[in-house]
C-alpha cells in the first residue's frame, strides 16, 4: 500500500514552449550578442534569478497548482495571481 497523495502533473505545451523560447532568446542575447556589441557581461546572480522566475511561472501555470485553479478552488486561482505578480518578475 501507498503512503502519502499523489497529483498528477500535468504540462501545458503553450506554457513549456514559451518559457523555452524566452530562455533562448535571453541566452543568446545575454551570450553572444552581447559580447559582440562590447556590453558588459551578466552576472551568475542574474541568469539564476532568471532562471528561477522561470521556474516558479512553470509552477504556477502547470501541474497540480493549475488544475486546482480551473477546477476547484478560487484561491488556487490568486495563488497564482500571487507567484506570477510577486515572485517571476524579480
């Protein structure tokens, strides 16, 4: 027997997509291009911050958070109103 619940992740393709296709074009831009034109360079501290913010709006529009919103629980819904105003834009 199985202890402990379960939730089924589910992922959007719209949601993995895009956050892929920022995250390339934010490497490039932050890599390459940027060396070319002569700006300084990004810090680690930045493309982890980055890196997290992506995170955290995966999170808050896939899986059980998500599923929670649309079906069940309004306060599901705010949770992320609050993670997507608060926490992925630093």
């Amino acid at each position: 027997m199985q202890s402990g619940f379960s939730w089924p992740w589910t992922w959007n393709p719209s949601t993995v997509l895009g956050v892929a296709a920022f995250a390339s074009l934010y490497l490039l831009f932050a890599g390459p291009i940027r060396r070319k034109v002569g700006a300084p360079a990004v810090t680690g501290r930045r493309r982890l911050a980055l890196a997290m913010g992506l995170v955290v709006l995966l999170v808050a529009l896939n899986g059980p958070i998500h599923d929670l919103s649309e079906r069940f629980l309004f306060s599901a819904h705010m949770l992320q109103h609050l993670l997507l105003t608060l926490a992925v834009p630093p």
